[in-house]
C-alpha cells in the first residue's frame, strides 16, 4: 500500500517534469533559430556592404570605367523582391488586393528609393565603413519624425543619448584618417559632398520607417502583401528615373560591357532579399518581446 500512494504521489510530478524538458527543448530550437538568423543577418549585411562599395567605387573593365546609375540598382534590388514576394503570395494563396490606398505605398516608395540612391551616392564620396558608422546617427531624424507624424514624446535622456552617439559618430566622419579605413580609397573622398548625402540618407530613412509604423498601424496587413505593393510602386517609379534621365540604356549598355558587373549586381540583388528574409525570420521569433507592427517596419525600412 505504501509503495501505491508512493507512486501515486509521484504521478503528478510526472507531466510537470515533462513540460519542463518540452520548454527547456523549445528553448533550444528557439536559440538555434534566433543564432542562425542573426549569423545569416551579419554575413550577408556584410557581403552586401562589401558590393555596395565596390559597385559604386571600384572602375571596371581595361578602360577603369566607373559605374554611375545607382537609381538602377535601386531597381533591380525592388524588381528582384516584389517577384519574390509575388510568388510567396501565389504559392500561399493570399490575397493580392492592396489593403491601403495606392498613394501611401508610393509615399513610402518616393522615400524609399531617396533614402537607398543618397546612401548609394553617398559612396562614391566616403568609404563604407565611414557610412555604416554614419547610420548609427539615425536616432535623430527617427525622433524627430516621430514627433511630428506619430505625435510621439521623447524624455531628456532618450535625446541626450541621441546627441551623444550623433557627436561621435560626426567626430570620426570629419576626422581626416577616417578615409584610410576603406580598401577601396582611390582618392575619390569628399567629406562634404558624402555627409551632405548622408544627411539626405538619415533624413529619408527616419521619414520612411515613421511612416510605415504609421501606416502599419493604420491597417490590419500582411507584410508579404504590402512589400509587394511597396517594392512595385518602387519598380515603377526609379524605371521611370531612370528613364527621364536616359539613364536605362547606359546602364544596360554597361551590365553588356561589363559582364563582371552585372554579375555583382545579380549577387547584391540576391543577399539584399536574403538579409531581409532574414530579418523578418528574426522579427518573427522576437515576436514575443516586441511588437509585429514594429517588425513590419523595421523589415521594410532596410530594403535599401
């Protein structure tokens, strides 16, 4: 009798002990996950910055032709992502009518696409890893358009703190070793021309991500629906920059010339949408810790 209640105390302990091994092999797969997400993230972001830089500031061919048309990468790299969202919304059999009015996605496209050619141009002026420490200033612009679109309230240590990495991050652009940073310095440097540009790039950037929060919580929406709708709206509008400038032959012309180009544009294309695919997989295993809505926005305010 004693061993019966014995075992029959201990039953109940049996599925709690259960439930922990369950939680503890949860947890696992959801470290690995998140691992590998953000080791994806990290060596794609780096392979993409890397490209980006020598597109923009590394002559091709016999003749050292530089290449110039940074609106046309802007289009091949939205061209290759509404495809891909197109086919992710058909093989999932989702809606593909648009959930906002059409004008809203082109605010966030004409935004967009100036936030990604000032950071494209901004390179043929200042090395990368110049632009890179440039972005952590974006703190500034995002509150400010915060303040003014979201109605948002900042505290005196959110803006101090702003001020500060802003100050540090200035210190280094205009400090003059800063341009021996890059293996890509071809003496090509111009300070005043590349922050003026990165301004532009911050300024766009911190308008772009406000106001997809602001229209993502405005709007019940699928995200593969509304980078579809957002890329294309880009599509159209930089094919038609690139047109109005004559720019769209050119710049065919040189992908022709210069098949080693083309190819790196291929590539750059591929781990943009990759790096991106990525960050979204991250958002959605962090979508216990932090808003979808913030996800959607951060995921759309990188497909520079």
């Amino acid at each position: 009798m004693a061993d019966a209640a014995g075992v029959a105390a201990a039953a109940p302990g049996l599925p709690v002990a259960a439930g922990r091994d369950r939680d503890k092999d949860d947890r696992r797969r959801w470290a690995s996950r998140c691992g590998f997400a953000v080791l994806g993230i990290m060596s794609t972001l780096l392979v993409y910055g890397v490209l980006q830089e020598k597109i923009m500031r590394i002559p091709y061919g016999v003749e050292k032709e530089f290449f110039r048309y940074s609106l046309f990468l802007v289009f091949c790299n939205r061209i290759t992502t509404s495809m891909v969202s197109a086919m992710v919304l058909l093989a999932s059999k989702k809606s593909l009518d648009p959930v906002a009015p059409l004008h809203k996605y082109g605010v966030v496209s004409i935004s967009n696409i100036l936030t990604t050619t000032c950071q494209y141009e901004a390179l043929k002026y200042v090395s990368f890893p110049v632009q890179t420490l440039a972005k952590c200033a974006k703190m500034i612009p995002v509150m400010i358009w915060g303040t003014i679109i979201m109605r948002k309230k900042y505290g005196g240590k959110d803006y101090f703190f702003a001020v500060i990495v802003t100050l540090g991050c200035s210190l280094f652009i205009l400090y003059p070793a800063s341009m021996d940073v890059s293996p890509f310095n071809k003496g090509r440097e111009s300070t005043i021309w590349g922050v003026s540009l990165m301004l532009g790039y911050l300024g766009f950037d911190g308008f772009t991500s406000t106001f997809q929060d602001k229209l993502f919580k405005g709007y019940d929406m699928e995200i593969h629906n509304q980078i579809f709708y957002t890329t294309m709206c880009s599509c159209v509008l930089s094919l038609s920059g690139l047109i109005l400038q004559n720019h769209l032959i050119p710049a065919v012309d040189f992908m022709f010339r210069h098949p080693d180009c083309f190819s790196d544009v291929v590539i750059l294309s591929s781990v943009r949408l990759t790096s991106s695919s990525l960050i979204l997989l991250c958002c959605l295993l962090l979508v216990s810790k932090s808003t979808s809505v913030e996800c959607k926005a951060t995921h759309l305010s990188l497909d520079g």
